[in-house]
C-alpha cells in the first residue's frame, strides 16, 4: 500500500508530528509505504493517482485543487486537531471566515473520512456534511515512561508550553501568588523557550525548553497546570501538554474547554476550574492532600495508556487509511 501525505507543517510543527509522523516507523513495520511531501505542496494528478490512500493533515487547499484531489485518489482523507474556523488571536475578515468555511466544507465533503481530534470538532464537520471518526491526540509510551515517584521536599507546581501561550499562565499570576503565600513549601516551575513576564515579583523556577526534554521536566512537577482561554477557537482544542501530564502521572487542572473536558473525562485524574478562586482553592486542595495526588496521578498513568498512547490509536488510525 502506498500512502500519501500532505502535512500542515514540517517536523517541528507539533501537530503534523503528533497527527502523522508519529506513526511512520508502525507504518514501515506493517509494510506500508508512505511519503510525506512538503507543506502545502500540492502532487500532480498522476502521484495521486498511483496512491492508495492520500492523506491531507490539516491543510485547507481552494477548491479548485481539493476537486483535483477528489477526482484523482482513490482514498482521500482529512485530518484535523484544532477548531481552524474559528479567529485565533485576532478578528477574522468577512472574506477570511467566508474563504475558509468554504474551504473547509469543500475538503470534508470530498473526504472519505475526516479524521478529528475530539467530539467538539466532529460535530462541526458533520454538520457541514462529513463522515467523522474521533482519533484523539496521542504520544508514544515509550518516550513517556512511568515515572518513578517524585520525593522533593518541595511541591512543585509546573507549567510547560510554547512561549506563545506563556500568557495564560501569566493570567494566573493573582492566584498562584496567593497560593505561594498562603503554601511557602510550593514552588513554580515553567518549561518553556522563554520565561514568563509577570508583573510583581513572583519566584519560578525557569526550565529551559530543549528537545526531547518534555519527558524530564514535566516528570518533576507534582500538578500540572493547564490554563487556556475561553474562546472559541480553544474549545476544540486537545492540548498535547494534558497528554503529557497524563503519562506522567500527575493531577491536572484546567481551564474546562471542550477538548480538555473530553480527555479528562472518566479518567478522575482532572480538576477543572473556571475563575481564580475555583482555581485557587483546586490547588489548595491538591497541595495540601498527598494521597490525592498520588491517586490523581495513578489514575492520569491509567487513562493514558488505555486511551492516548501512540500504540493504542494506531489500529485506529491504520483502518482508516486502509478503508476496513
């Protein structure tokens, strides 16, 4: 079988690496050959011909290339991990939203099967008139194992993103200063390529960001910290940090966005917070209750080796290019 792929981005954009490239090496294991081509490359007829499946991550092509897609594979797939339709950071324009919805139906109704992040995203395309199937973020166990159990004297509140988002967590400085006042035993550490400005003088901890040091950083925390904003664009997110926090065996609390709500969901690894004293008293809670982080925790390990790891969603993910 022969796989094409045409990825949102290269290698370092986290979504074509947690949606696609993860699963290459299964792939080549179970004989299938794949190609991934450069980002917003569009192949001509004749390479999407002599493909099986073709695979478009994310990418809104006009409709003119998607009707080329369309008449030339055989298997065509969407995959899509974030509400794209919706503005993110800044107002869309009439021509912008009306481009991109119409961009959007364009690829979904051409689509075997659209592949989605989470319920909230599926409900969107079904209703423009896709065939959904729901394959949620994941990560390789392997890169994530167990943790050991953290013994530090001190309770370490963590945070790990992109510096872009290091706004959110500067949202929750009133809060977290209060804590660290009112807990002096807590400390703060943030796993990023840049540190976080706040605007009184509040201790953290800064753990550089570097490659493949996720794993290592995020294993030192004792609470994972997940706030986002209440936007539209954020409910149809499915943040890879909650994975990580997951599979590293500690509680979380976030902000209880749609796609947060999804992977927290069952799992009692997960409190949810919507104001600054829900938050504040979330953590509270959890700073002062030992036994309830450690069962938080196992229960977060649990949830994401039956649910989020790589090698449970592949099946998934392999039926759906193969058609069965």
């Amino acid at each position: 079988m022969k796989l094409l792929v045409l990825p949102f981005g290269d290698a370092a954009c986290a979504s074509t690496h947690y949606r696609v490239l993860q699963y290459l090496d299964m792939l080549k294991k179970d004989g299938i050959e794949c190609e991934v081509l450069a980002p917003g490359k569009m192949p001509r007829p004749e390479k999407i011909a002599e493909s099986d499946t073709v695979l478009v991550q994310k990418k809104l092509f006009p409709s003119h290339q998607v009707r080329t897609l369309r008449k030339h594979a055989k298997r065509l797939l969407f995959d899509i991990d974030d509400a794209t339709w919706q503005p993110h950071g800044r107002k869309h324009s009439w021509w912008t939203r009306w481009r991109t919805n119409r961009r959007l139906q364009s690829i979904v109704r051409a689509a075997d099967v659209s592949l989605v992040a989470n319920q909230y995203i599926g409900r969107h395309l079904d209703a423009l008139g896709g065939k959904t199937r729901v394959l949620p973020m994941a990560l390789k166990a392997e890169d994530w194992p167990p943790a050991k159990g953290n013994q530090a004297t001190r309770i370490r509140i963590g945070w790990s993103g992109a510096p872009v988002n290091l706004r959110y967590l500067e949202a929750l400085e009133p809060v977290l200063a209060k804590v660290m006042n009112d807990h002096p035993q807590v400390e703060l550490a943030v796993f990023c390529g840049k540190q976080p400005t706040f605007s009184n003088p509040l201790p953290f901890l800064h753990l550089p960001w570097r490659q493949g040091g996720e794993h290592e950083a995020v294993q030192s925390f004792h609470i994972g910290l997940l706030p986002l904003p209440t936007d539209d664009f954020s409910q149809g997110k499915s943040p890879i940090k909650a994975l990580q926090y997951m599979a590293a065996g500690i509680p979380t609390i976030a902000t209880p966005q749609a796609g947060s709500l999804e992977i927290g969901q069952g799992s009692d690894s997960m409190f949810f917070a919507e104001n600054p004293q829900q938050w504040s008293e979330r953590l509270s809670q959890l700073i002062r209750d030992s036994e309830m982080r450690g069962k938080m925790g196992t229960n977060a390990r649990a949830a994401f080796e039956e649910r989020f790891s790589s090698t449970q969603t592949y099946s998934r993910w392999k039926s759906c290019l193969l058609g069965s």
